[in-house]
C-alpha cells in the first residue's frame, strides 16, 4: 500500500515537470502568469469525466445509475427506441458534468449570467448529442459486416475487439472529455476573458489539468505491468508531448469558435450564428480527437507528426492573429 502511494507521487511529480514547461510556454507566449486556478479546474474535469467511466462497474451496481451506462448501450445500437435511450442517457450524463461544474461557482450577482451561459450550452451540447446519436444509429444500419477481430466475452473486450464499436467508443470518449473541458472553463474563466488570446491560453490551462492526471493516471499503470523499462520511458515521452498536444489543439477549437460565438453578441443572445460557431468547435474538436485515438489503436504513428505540424501552425495562429 505504501509502496503504491509512493510510486503515485513519485509519477506525479515526474508527471509535473513537462506540464510546467508547457503552461510556462504559452504563459511567456502571451505575456500571462501561469493559471494555477485554471490548472486546477482541468483536474476537476478530468475527475468529474473520466472517474465515472473508470469506475462504471461498480456505480451500476446501484439501480438509479444503471441508466447511465452509455457504453453497454452503444453495442445496442440498432432501432428508434434505443436512440432515444441512449440520446437521453447521455444527455443526462452531460448534465451531471456541467452541474458539478456549475456548483463550484461562488454565488454572486454574476451567477444568474453563469446560469444562463450553463443552460445555452447544455441545450445546444444536447442537440449536437440527438446529431450524434443519429449518426451512430445511421453507421450502425449501413455497416456492413460484424467487423469483429476476435471473439470475446467481456464488455470491455467486445468493444475492442470490434472495429465499429472502437470507433462509437472513441467518439463518446471525445465528447464526454470535450464537454467536461468546456464547461468547466466556463465556470472559471468566461466572465474575465477579454479578447481571443485570453479566451484559448485559459483553455490551454484546462487542457494541461486535464492531461497531467490522465498522464499519471496511463504512467502509473504502465509501471503496475512493466516497472522500470523502456515502455515506461516511451509512454512518458508520448504522453507528456503528444497526448498533451491533442488536449491543447481540441480545447484551443473548442474555445476560439466559442469566443467568436461568445464576444460577437450580448451573452443573452440565442441565435443561429451562436449555435453554429459552438458546434462547428464542437465538431472538430471531437473528430480530431477520434482521429487521433483510431490511429494509434491502429498503429497509424505517422499520424502523430501531421497532428503536431497542424498543432503547431493552428494554435500559433491563434495568438499572432490579434
């Protein structure tokens, strides 16, 4: 028990030391202190997304979460009604996440604002969730064949080993990660954000909480099967460049076509163009985000250098454009 403790901060900290150096990156890039506050918040989301799938098993032992379980539904995709189940059952999934964001708001004047920028975005998330869940139905009826690679038992090896179901997983993945980020940006930075710049380095700071846990969290693991090797040494490396650099890009969409939906109208505004923008951030964001964990399920390595060139050009792009 001590021993694993230990091995926890001693990943942690190892963990730490290139999150740094990214958040000092891009605060020098922008002339800005480093967001302890909004690093913070990343962890958060991080646990408030990632905790309940890791521990799915044991939270649908209780009846009243059984309905949560979006996973075991998606191998069930197949008519309308489990559209509807599944729309609704991940629709609720999203509101549990933008509620535990919400709740760490302080409640001052400016949270009836907060309020309504929360509502806004679960309902326009909620039809992007009704958009995607027609789409899963629609690819599940034109596939052709199983796809199957080998025969399992197990939920969670039925999933991998199962090239559609890869592929529905890695989007729920996506979007669940991709909204956790959203919302709980919101609650830390939307109401101080003066300008573009400031709207994608604070997400940046989100993306970096996020990824640090789930470095650890993959790190840790690692070392649990092969102790010190050269494997460890790999996964450090990949996950502290290029896993990070796949939070920053998707959060950096996410937040720049929210900006452009967010400063260009009254915050109560609830138009068409509002709409659009979020969900064309929304889209990306989350098809890259699927792009990116096909290729490495599937040994597509190359794959990595096109996303760190695009990472690279996009977000630079980004704080020179002003």
């Amino acid at each position: 028990m001590i021993e694993n403790i230990l091995s926890i901060i001693i990943i942690g900290f190892v963990s730490l030391i290139p999150i740094v150096i990214w958040g000092y990156i891009f605060s020098y890039i922008d002339s800005s202190e480093l967001s302890r506050k909004r690093f913070v918040v990343g962890l958060i989301g991080w646990a408030i997304s990632v905790v309940p799938i890791l521990f799915l098993d044991k939270l649908l032992e209780s009846p009243g979460f059984s309905f949560l379980n979006i996973f075991e539904k998606v191998t069930q995709s197949s008519s309308l009604s489990w559209a509807f189940q599944f729309s609704l059952s991940l629709i609720l999934f999203l509101f549990i996440i933008a509620w535990i964001a919400f709740m760490a708001i302080s409640w001052t004047d400016k949270s009836k604002k907060m309020l309504r920028i929360y509502v806004k975005n679960i309902v326009i998330f909620s039809g992007f969730i009704l958009i995607l869940t027609l789409f899963i139905l629609l690819f599940s009826v034109i596939w052709i064949g199983t796809g199957t690679i080998q025969n399992s038992s197990q939920f969670w090896e039925i999933i991998f080993d199962t090239i559609k179901l890869i592929i529905f997983y890695y989007i729920l993945i996506a979007f669940i990660e991709e909204a956790s980020k959203h919302f709980n940006f919101l609650q830390s930075s939307v109401l101080h954000i003066k300008n573009i710049q400031q709207w994608v380095l604070y997400a940046i700071f989100v993306a970096l909480g996020f990824a640090f846990i789930e470095n650890v969290l993959y790190l840790y693991n690692q070392y649990s099967q092969t102790g010190l090797s050269m494997e460890l040494s790999s996964t450090y490396f990949y996950r502290s460049v290029f896993s990070v650099m796949l939070h920053v890009l998707c959060s950096a969409i996410v937040w720049y076509f929210f900006s452009k939906a967010h400063v260009s109208f009254h915050w109560k505004s609830f138009n068409w163009l509002y709409i659009k923008l979020l969900n064309i951030g929304l889209f990306f964001a989350v098809l890259l985000h699927l792009i990116f964990d096909l290729s490495l399920t599937f040994w597509l390595s190359f794959m990595i250098i096109v996303y760190f060139i695009g990472w690279y050009l996009y977000v630079s792009s980004i704080f020179y454009k002003e």
